[in-house]
C-alpha cells in the first residue's frame, strides 16, 4: 500500500498589516488586551483585488515549485475555506483553471477551521487507497471579508493568508501515519455565519441585521477547544504508535496563544514543541496550519525524518488531528516553472471560453433555423 508523502509546501500572506492599535482606532480595544487575551499582535488583510482563490494560487504555487511537480501531474485539488470566493462553483475549481491543472478533480472542504486537517486526511485515504498518485491540499482565507468590524469580540481574531501542501505516492513508509476526525453539531450556533445560506437566505433585512457576519461564542469556544485539543493529539500519536517524546513537533490551529499553552499543559511538553505564529496572523481558520508548518520547516524546528502532530478545531464543532511523518521533495532534476503553467492555462481557459461562446452561437444558430 503506498503512503502519502508531504513533498511540497508554501504558503501566501496579504502584504498589509492590521496592528492591534490599528484596531483600537475602530473599536474599543487595546494592544494590551488583545495581546494578553489571545496573544496576537497583528493580522494581515486581502487587498481588493486579492481573494480566497487567489491567495490559493499563490500559496499552491509555492508548494509545488518546492515539490518540483507540474500542476498538470496533480489528479486532487481540495481547497479547505470558510471564506469561499462563492457558494459554488467551488474556490478549488477556480484554482484548477489557475494552475492548468488539467488532470485534477477539484472540491471545496467545509469543516471551519479543522477544515485543513480533514482534507489533508482525504487526500492521504486518496493516495493510500491506490486511487491517485499526487493531490494539492490549500487552506484559503480571506475572513477579513466575513468580520463585522464594529464587534471586538471577533474582529481582533481573525486574519487572511493561505498555506498549501502537495501529496505523493511513495512505497516508503512516512508521510500522514494516522488520523482522528471529529464533529460535535450540537455545538453548532457557538460559532457560525447565519445568514446567506438556505436557511436565512441573503435579503435586504438579513445584510441590515448583520446575519453574513461571524457570530461567536469565544468563551464556550475556548472551553471546547482546551478540552479536546490535548486528547486529539495524544490519539493521533496512539494509533500512529508514536509516544509523545517520539514527536518532534506540534503544530496547532493557531487561534489564541492560550488555547496553545493549555495544550502543552495537557500533554505535558514545554512551549518549545509547539509551532507558534499566531502573534503575527492571528486566526486564519484553515490556512493556520500550514502556515505554521512552512515557518516551523524555514526555522529548522521540522526537518526530513521528523515525527508532528497537527491538530486543529473549530465550528461544527469539529476537531481533528493527524500524525506524520515528515518528509520533503521526491524531485531532484530541474526547477519547474509554475509561472509559466499559470500563463498557459490563463491562455487555455480563454480559448475554452471563447469556444464555448462559438459553440453557443452554432447551438444557438441550429435551434433558430429548426424553429
Ligand atoms: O478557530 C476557532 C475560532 N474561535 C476561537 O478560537 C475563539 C476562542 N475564544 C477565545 O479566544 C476567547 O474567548 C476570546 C479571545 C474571544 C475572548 O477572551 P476571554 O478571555 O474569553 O474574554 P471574555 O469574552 O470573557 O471577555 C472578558 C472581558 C469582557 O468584559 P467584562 O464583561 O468582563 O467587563 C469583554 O467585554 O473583556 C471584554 N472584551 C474586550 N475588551 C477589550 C471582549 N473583547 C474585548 C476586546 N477588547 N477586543
């Protein structure tokens, strides 16, 4: 059975900075508050002409010039997102056009902010089972979106950013050794996005009662979140056969610098062991732990033949967790150009446009004339 290997990683941030007293000039808050309450400092925030897609890009692109694979080798794109471009067509649709990544069935995973863990576990199952060969797993987030900026319950938290890994398909034993996947709807009203869905559809009155904002609960959310965070991680390590001085790294969902610390206190290792850069994107939701894995791998605290946990929660409520064992690029030719990958498929995508136009003027054309 062949193991799924983690050969490529990166990640993309928004270039502007929201300080916390950038946001004490919008709601009443303070840098102090904020720091000893959450442990951020800052966040970033999308541009205007920045979204959940192409901060994904970006992200993939990255991943995959480490990984040194073509997009068009990929055969899964999962794009784990709270903040989607659009309800559908899903944002790994539109990231597929991006890269041309031709031979690639794409979906979007809603799980909140366990969302990474969970389609990392899919794209394993994808490539263990025999199925495929490669997958390109990407947390999006551009949260900045979906913040109501006058609630400082929520809207000191949040941050956009995007990490994304690429899978292979390798005999050696490594990559993803275990998983644990859990959900806990009853807890579902502690942290949601009421309105534009189904169930409150967008209408004049639901935009004027704020419903398309988060909406938190952050102290039952902190409760849960204490509680399961530990007890994710040590099963991941049990059923992976790994004993927590085995592992080398813990990469958490970064949501709050406390909810970290009262993990380390749970599984009784030292800070040191935790992936931490919360201080400077706050929550990203699904795109937090891959970013923390690529500046945990930059700063030498992950390397090749390394065992790490990452674990996460979130809205569902879920949470989640995954032992692996690291492992780096396969390739050793050549750099890929995926710049260049990206031009073609821009240009491929027109033409498929332009012929779905031609073709709707000849079916259009055929119709009238057999009227
Ligand atoms: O990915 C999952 C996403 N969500 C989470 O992980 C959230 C988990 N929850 C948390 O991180 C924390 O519960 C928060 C950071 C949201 C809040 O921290 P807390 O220590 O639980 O504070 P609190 O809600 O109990 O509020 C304490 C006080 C309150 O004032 P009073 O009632 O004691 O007078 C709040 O009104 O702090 C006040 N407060 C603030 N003060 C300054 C709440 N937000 C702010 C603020 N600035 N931004």
């Amino acid at each position: 059975m062949p193991y799924a290997h983690i050969t490529g990683w990166g990640m993309y941030v928004p270039k502007k900075v929201l300080t916390n007293d950038d946001l004490a000039q919008m709601v009443d808050t303070n840098d102090e508050w904020i720091r000893d309450r959450t442990g951020i400092r800052e966040r970033r925030i999308a541009a205007k002409n920045e979204n959940t897609s192409s901060l994904a890009v970006e992200a993939a692109t990255n991943a995959l010039r480490m990984a040194k694979l073509a997009p068009t080798e990929l055969e899964l794109i999962i794009v784990a997102t709270s903040s989607p471009d659009f309800i559908f067509p899903s944002t790994a649709s539109l990231v597929q056009d991006r890269l041309g990544a031709e031979k690639a069935g794409a979906f979007d995973l809603s799980a909140a902010c366990t969302g990474f863990i969970f389609a990392l576990n899919m794209a394993s199952q994808s490539i263990r089972s025999g199925q495929i060969k490669s997958a390109l797993v990407i947390g999006s987030e551009t949260l900045s979106r979906l913040v109501d900026w006058t609630d400082r319950n929520t809207c000191i938290l949040f941050g956009d950013g995007a990490g994304a890994f690429v899978l292979q398909a390798a005999e050696e034993p490594g990559g993803v050794l275990s998983a644990v996947m859990r959900s806990d709807g009853s807890g579902g009203d502690l942290l949601s996005i009421p309105g534009g869905g189904s169930a409150n559809p967008a209408t004049a009155d639901s935009v004027a009662s704020g419903l398309h904002f988060i909406r938190m609960n952050g102290n039952e959310v902190f409760r849960f979140a204490t509680r399961v965070m530990a007890t994710a991680s040590k099963e991941a390590m049990d059923k992976a056969g790994l004993k927590v001085e085995e592992v080398q790294l813990i990469v958490p969902h970064q949501a709050n610098l406390r909810i970290i610390q009262a993990a380390a206190r749970g599984l009784k290792l030292p800070m040191e062991r935790f992936a931490v850069n919360v201080d400077k994107y706050g929550n990203t939701s699904t795109a937090s732990i891959p970013m923390a894995v690529c500046e945990a791998v930059e700063a030498g605290m992950l390397q090749r033949g390394d065992n790490t946990v990452m674990v996460g929660f979130g809205a569902g409520l879920t949470w989640g967790s995954l032992a692996i064992r690291w492992t780096g690029p396969f390739a050793e030719g050549g750099p890929v150009r995926i710049r260049s990958y990206r031009r073609s498929a821009r240009l491929r995508s027109w033409l498929r446009r332009l012929w779905r136009f031609i073709e709707g003027l000849i079916w259009g054309r055929g119709r009238d004339s057999s009227a």
